[in-house]
C-alpha cells in the first residue's frame, strides 16, 4: 500500500524507454511485500544537479544511475564507495543519514556473474570497448587477479585513457590498441576472456557482432557480454558453435541490480526470480541496458 512508509527508489537517465529496471525491481518488491516503489526518471542533462537534490528532499532511499549520467552524477555527490572511486563512475546514488553517496555496482555484478559461470581464470583479458561499462569491468577484474588486459576501441585515444587508468591503480599491465581486424587477430588468440563491452548486437540490431570470426581465439576462452537483449547475442551464439564457455549480459544485470538493493533497502534480493521476470519480458521484444 502506497503510504508514507513507502521506500522510493528509481532509475536516473535519458534515455529510458527501454529499461527494464523498473519492472524487475517493482516485481521484487510485490514478490516479497517489500512497500517500496521505483521509478524511471528520465531528465535532461542540465537539470542533473536539480534532480539529485529534489530526490534526496522528497525523501527518495536512492537511485540507479545510467547513460549518460555515471560519471557526470560525481560533482554532485558527498562522497563516494571504494568501488566508485577507484571506477571514477557510479551507478548507484544512496542518500542516508543527510548524505548523498555514491556506489558502483556493474563490476562486483559482473564479477559475481563469471563466479555463477563457474569462470575462474581470467589472467589475460581482452576488452571490446573503452566506454563506462568497460571501465567498471576492467577495473573490477584487475582487483580480482587478472595480470594482463588489452583494450579494443574504434577510439584508440578513449582506449589509452582507460588503459593508463587501470595501470595505474593496479598492478595490471593494460595496453590500449584500435580496433581492428589485425590486433583483434593478435589480441583474441591470447585471450583467457574476452568480453564484449560495447552495444553491437543489441535489440534491434540483433545480426551485428564487434567481431566477424572467433577462429583465432583460444579453446579455453570464456567469451562474456554485457548487451541482455538479445540474451543471446550473434557473438556469443558464435562463441558457442566454437564450443567456449559463454556468459551472457542479463546474469550481470541481475547481480547489479540485487546489489542496489542490499545497498538501498538491505535486502537480499530473488535473483533466479529477477532473472526469470526479465526474460519473460524479454521474449517477445526489447531492448537492452541499465
């Protein structure tokens, strides 16, 4: 019942209309009587600061941050987690206690999916993209043991830019290249995991791939991506005639999501149950992201 008890959660970008956030969350929520609601609040990017302010006055427990908001929230918050700062991007905003803090989620999700996976060695890692899921997930698998990553990008000064951070913060040695069919070639033969950062094969462009073979990669690579519609990318429907062990982007959305929740309401959240509300959803039609 919608009372003044009522937890107020949501979801901070532009654009949203095809998020599935809300769904899964709400879903939650009714599944386990949890009286809490979450919204998606879509503004424009000058009424940011606005935004974060209104929703910490009208009582809101926090919210998900997303495209094109993770680092551009940063100046506006009072402080910042472990993960966010050493991420230099937040995806979760948490006001408690009179302070606006933010927290990252995406690595830790994504490093729980690759655990779910039963994925253990990823010494070596290749990244297909340099933007701000990349680099939450680079920086995440180098806290967590990898000893070498290689960064693809079309921009190869974004590339450089990531690789120089995660360098330099961890012992990682990180090389950034431009992404094309030669260093892929290099590159996705030495590869333990590969994964696939940027939005190519996203719903509706389901016959695109950011790569057009897998034949250089190795046997033993785990092949992972982040886009959830399709559940099953062109990529990693390749990655699977290869016979490679796959990870697909709705376990890694999941896993964030359920984080957000342990950070904003303390629950432990249903995640087989988030899981299934979401590919239910994502059957007839969709889209992908945050």
């Amino acid at each position: 019942m919608l009372n003044t008890d009522t937890a107020y959660l949501g979801l901070l970008g532009n654009p949203l209309s095809h998020s599935h956030s809300p769904l899964m969350h709400n879903a939650v929520f009714e599944k386990l009587g949890v009286n809490a609601l979450y919204f998606p609040l879509e503004i424009a990017a000058g009424m940011l600061g606005q935004a974060i302010l209104g929703l910490q006055a009208l009582g809101f427990r926090g919210v998900n941050v997303t495209i094109p908001f993770k680092e551009a929230v940063i100046p506006f918050l009072d402080d910042l987690s472990p993960e966010a700062h050493l991420y230099q991007a937040v995806n979760v905003v948490a006001f408690a206690g009179g302070k606006i803090v933010g927290h990252n989620t995406d690595g830790p999700g994504f490093i729980l999916a690759l655990d779910e996976a039963g994925v253990t060695n990823w010494d070596h890692c290749l990244l297909l993209g340099a933007g701000g899921a990349a680099r939450s997930i680079s920086l995440a698998l180098a806290q967590k043991g990898a000893r070498q990553m290689t960064i693809l990008d079309i921009d190869e000064a974004k590339a450089g830019s990531l690789a120089e951070h995660v360098s330099h913060h961890t012992s990682v040695t990180c090389e950034a290249k431009l992404s094309n069919a030669a260093n892929w070639a290099q590159s996705g033969g030495q590869a333990d995991l590969i994964v696939n950062c940027t939005p190519m094969g996203m719903y509706p462009k389901v016959g695109e791939s950011p790569v057009e073979s897998l034949d250089e990669v190795s046997d033993q690579a785990v092949v992972c991506d982040i886009v959830y519609n399709p559940v099953q990318t062109k990529l990693l429907a390749m990655a699977e005639q290869r016979g490679l062990t796959t990870v697909n982007g709705l376990t890694m959305f999941v896993y964030q999501g359920a984080l957000t929740l342990k950070i904003l309401l303390g629950l432990d959240a249903p995640v087989e149950f988030m899981k299934d509300v979401v590919r239910r959803e994502l059957q007839p039609s969709g889209s992908n992201s945050d």
